[in-house]
C-alpha cells in the first residue's frame, strides 16, 4: 500500500528520470536474476505512473479544446 502512495506522489518527470535509469541498467547487465526481475517490476510500475500522467494530460488537452471549440461556435452564432 505504501508503494502505490509513494507511486501517486511521484511526478512524470521523477517517474521518467528514474525508469530511464531502470532501462539503462537493465540494458547494462551484470545483475542478479533476482535483481533483474526487481528492476523489471520497477520498471513496469514506472511505466504506470507515466502512462497515467499523460493520459491525464490528454484528457485535459481534449477537455480544453472542446471547451474552446464551443466557446467559438458560441461565438459565431
């Protein structure tokens, strides 16, 4: 439980700053199976975070254009 607060208070930046690390160390070798498969989970609940973060982005991007798009139909009437 205290992985997921700790995941939600990460920011996207954070987040990515740190699976890139997670990917470069993988890639990199040289590490235990055990560690590996740690890094790996890691990873993938990095990658959560920032799918989240960008999805929330989106919805705000989509929610800000439509809104802007009925503001100007509301406009031209």
């Amino acid at each position: 439980m205290t992985s997921k607060v700790a995941e939600e208070a990460l920011g996207y930046e954070q987040a990515r700053d740190e699976l890139i690390e997670v990917v470069r160390r993988l890639e990199a070798g040289g590490t235990t199976l055990e560690e590996s498969l740690a890094l790996w989970e890691r990873g993938e609940e990095l990658a959560k975070v920032c799918r989240r973060w960008l999805d929330g982005a989106r919805a705000r991007l989509d929610a800000a254009l439509a809104e802007e798009e009925t503001g100007a139909d509301g406009d031209s009437e």
